[in-house]
C-alpha cells in the first residue's frame, strides 16, 4: 500500500496452524521475500509493515498471546522476528482496531477524527477513533464494544459476566435469541418450526426468513437490534462519533438491519446527538483490517 | 496559574444575571483590570485565560448559548469581547469538561492519559479525556454521559427521552427513585415516613438515613448505585480508562457512595476492565473546574 492508501499488490497465503501455530511467522516472513525476490524491492522501498491479529496484541512489545484461531496460546514474539528477519519496521495492533482504522480511512468512517467501528461476526468486536487517534485504555480494551452489559439479567457471556451484547448480536448470538423467544412464541412459522424441529439454524437463515416476512424472525430481528440500538445509542450518548460504522458477517443483512437499529438508536439518544452521529453500514468488507493494518506503518514514514 | 498548574491567585466575583445576564462578561473583564492594576501587571505576563462554562459552548467560535442559570438564552461572543477588551488569548470549553481536565492533571485522575470524569449534581455530566486529549464529538456532546440510557423503561428525562442516567443518579434523580421506590416498600423506615408525609427530602437525606442503616434508604441507595455501577461498567468496557472519577455533590457521600458503585461496576464489566480501570472519588472539588480551566490556556504557551 501507498502512504495515501492506495493497495498495490494484495495476496494471501495459507494459515497453517499445526505445532502451536509456529509455522504462521514465518511463512508470512519467507512470502514476503519471495515477493520481494520477485519484483527486485528491497527494504528500503518500503516505509514499514502494519499487522491486524486475533487474541491479546501487546502494540507497544509487538506480541501476541490468546489467538486460539492461530493456535497462538503462548507469547509471539511477532515484531521482534519479523523486523529481525526482514529488518523493516514492524507495528501491528488487534484485528477489529485494524479494521476500524480501515474503515475510518478509506471507508464508511470518510476519514472523520471521531468514527466507531463495530465488527458482528463469531464474537462482537470493535475500535474507537476518537479526536484523530485509536483508542486503546490503561490495558488495551478500549472497543471491546462486545462486553458492553446491554441486559442486566441477560445470558451469561464467555467472559463470565452477562448479558453482553456479544451474546445477543453475535452470529450465535442471534440464533440464541432465537431460540429464547421461541419458547414463548406460539403463532405460524417456518423458522421457528425448524428450530422446533432440533434443525441447526445460522443467523443468516433468521435474517432471510425476517426479509421473507417470517413473523417470529421479524421479532428476532427486532430483539437483536433493540440491543444493538441501545449499545450504539449509548456509544453515541458517551462519544458523539460522526460515524459508528457496522460490519461483520451479521451485517451482511445491510440495510435490512442497519434501518432497525437506526430506529432504537434514535430512541435511545438525546436529540444534538441523534442530529450529528450517523449510524452506517461497512463498506470495505475484509478489505478494511488490510489497509487499516498497512496504515499502522504510516508511523514510520 | 501557572503553567504547571499551581494557583498564584484565587477570587470570586457576583454574578450578575440581570438583563439577559449581560453584565457577566463586562463584570469579569473589570475584575480582571482590577487585579492587573493592583498588582501592576499586563497582558505580556498572561500566555491565557481559560473559562468554563454552562450551556452549549462552541470552543471554536468561543461562544455560549443556552446556558439557563446565568440568563444566557441568546448566542454569548465571550471570546471575541474578552479578548478585544483584554488583549490575552482566551480559551472556553463547558463546565464538565474542564472540570474533567482539572481532575485527570491535578486530581483523582493522576495526569494519566486516559481518564473519564463524572459529576452527579443538580444534573449529571461529564468529560472523558482518551489518549490524553478532552474529547468533544460531532457536536461537541461527547462526555454527555447523564444522557447515557440505563433503564429502556425508565423515568422522562428533560432531554425527551427514556431512562437516562441523569433521572436516577442526580440529586433530584436520588429522590425520584425514592418516591418511585417508597410506593413497593411496606417496613418501617423514617425516610418513608417522611416522604409519605409529604416532606420534602433531598438526596443528602437519603443518603444521611441509608448511612444511618435506615432499610428503605438503603434499598433507594442500592438502586442508585445499579445504574451508577451499569454506566460506569459500561464507561470501562468501551473506553477502558485508567480512572472513573466520580465527583459533585451527590458525591459527598463519599466511600459510602463509591464502594457501592464498585460493587456493580464488577459485575457490569469484563475481567481486564474491572482488574485495569479504577473507580475513584474526585478529590478537588469545585477546584477541578478552576484548574481545568486554567489549563485550557496552555494550548497558547
């Protein structure tokens, strides 16, 4: 990527995960030679490297710890090898941070200096760019927009505590809320006689039977964006972002979902707010933690 | 003050808020030649002044409108006269904001870099200092943090809408929920008596009679202290700072207040929050704003 943005050559290579996932360092440090080799660059052609990654990323020591994605339960040592064996300058922050440094940059965000990033997929993760900067708090868990409580009494969330949004916004978040409701749902419908049926059910399938007009995954549908309105009213009430920006495989369902959290947002916001924050859908899909990631190494230029 | 933030002189002046309050501004600037001349100084030894204050502050413009208590219905240009009339640059940011900046340099907050302030008086406000910058928002809103939602159900709020932490966490908040509360509660209690005897309470008498282990007080407390706890949860796990400050006259009840407070902020947040953010008493008092304002003069030094 250019300092101004601008992608000039995108590739990936295969995550290979086995032996605690010590493979997965240097695989990406022996392409990135092989590219190199390939167009005659050296590492004075380039200003730095930037990196999204899952689990606990320490950014000021460059490690990794947590990303059981990766198998990476133990510290990486990640900045530290890469600049060793490549010898550029390496930066590398969480992959929701990354993606909402993306986003803000090139996206839905149009570069404001107060954006929100809200990414709905396995988890319900986040970053927070306020005044210019990304934000990361006294233990870097600044965004973790996921454990916002949005039901007091809610359902217990893999962190110990409950009712996080995590748990009713996630992707088994909504099929959770599915199944709650359908206890005490008695009228017609195909989702719920699915679930009825001990079918498994993702949260693509409520949104396309809401979209269809299902009666139960209209109420799903309602219930989850109640929770995220109040989540992002709140984030709105607490930051005045000029954008908060949704992606996320959830957000997949666009403006189908975005319109209906638009409507308890603005019932959980107060007026100046609910005139000047702009409730958005993502529009750089997994292209967002790529520039995001590449515009860490801006500080190096 | 000077610039590291040590009080050289400290005086109050009347404030006139006769004719559309039209006489404050004037009345500061006299008091401020006054001073220069009785201690034979002028505009060279100032790098600024800095103000505070109620209503909508445009900080940009240096502007106030709406600030009800002092009259201030129609647009203020304080910058502008202050500044022709005195010759010294001049900075103004609202009250809650500067009094957070008073708080994180000289106060609870311990100069760190990201600190959120909360003040529970006739309203609730704050200010939220991230990455060691005072955020303003879109509109200047951020840090509106008594218009945060608590209770979807809950009580009107001035602003319009439903259930914002300011209804039950003010001083009129306290003895709201007290009323709401007295009318399920069946025991003995001295503080109900008094309520159903048509007495006015205040929020001091309410927590006076919880300290005092009267149980409907108590119960009132406790549910003051939920959506404190809930909100300040919630402050910690999207902003993770390393210090929640709580300050204003509620406040007063001190340790009584904060210990109650923590009790739910645990419980409303995820373990690396609850273990890396602290929940703290403002220690200056109404100096935070003086201080905070102050300091708004640096940015000219």
């Amino acid at each position: 990527m250019t300092e101004d943005g601008e992608i000039q050559q995108k590739w990936s290579i295969e995550t290979n995960i086995l032996e605690d996932g010590r493979h997965i360092v240097p695989d990406i440090i022996a392409s990135i030679k092989h590219r190199l080799d390939l167009y005659d660059m050296d590492k004075e052609d380039f200003v730095g490297i930037g990196m999204g990654s899952p689990g606990s990323v320490d950014i000021a020591a460059g490690t990794v710890i947590g990303a059981y994605n990766l198998n990476w339960t133990e510290l990486q040592p990640v900045k530290e090898t890469i600049e060793r064996e490549l010898g550029i300058p390496f930066a590398i922050d969480n992959d929701a941070n990354v993606a909402a440094l993306g986003e803000r940059w090139k996206g839905a965000g149009e570069n404001e200096d107060d954006v929100i990033f809200i990414t709905l997929g396995t988890g319900v993760g986040g970053g927070i760019v306020a005044a210019g900067q990304l934000l990361h708090g006294a233990a870097g868990c600044a965004g973790e927009i996921g454990h916002v409580t949005v039901d007091p009494n809610g359902f217990e969330c893999t962190c110990g505590k409950r009712g996080c949004l995590e748990t009713v916004a996630s992707a088994t978040g909504v099929v959770r809320v599915a199944r709650q409701l359908s206890e005490e749902y008695a009228g017609p419908s195909d989702l719920k006689s699915r679930l009825d049926d001990g079918e498994d059910i993702s949260s693509k399938d409520v949104f396309d039977a809401a979209q269809a007009d299902d009666p139960f995954a209209l109420r799903v549908v309602d219930r989850v964006c109640f929770f995220l309105g109040l989540a992002v009213g709140n984030l709105g009430n607490t930051l005045n972002p000029t954008h908060i920006v949704i992606g996320g495989g959830v957000s997949a369902a666009g403006e189908f979902l975005r319109s209906r959290v638009q409507t308890y947002f603005e019932q959980f916001t107060f007026p100046q707010v609910r005139n000047s924050t702009h409730v958005k859908l993502a529009e750089l899909g997994n292209e967002a933690g790529v520039i995001g990631a590449a515009s860490l190494a801006r500080q190096f230029a």
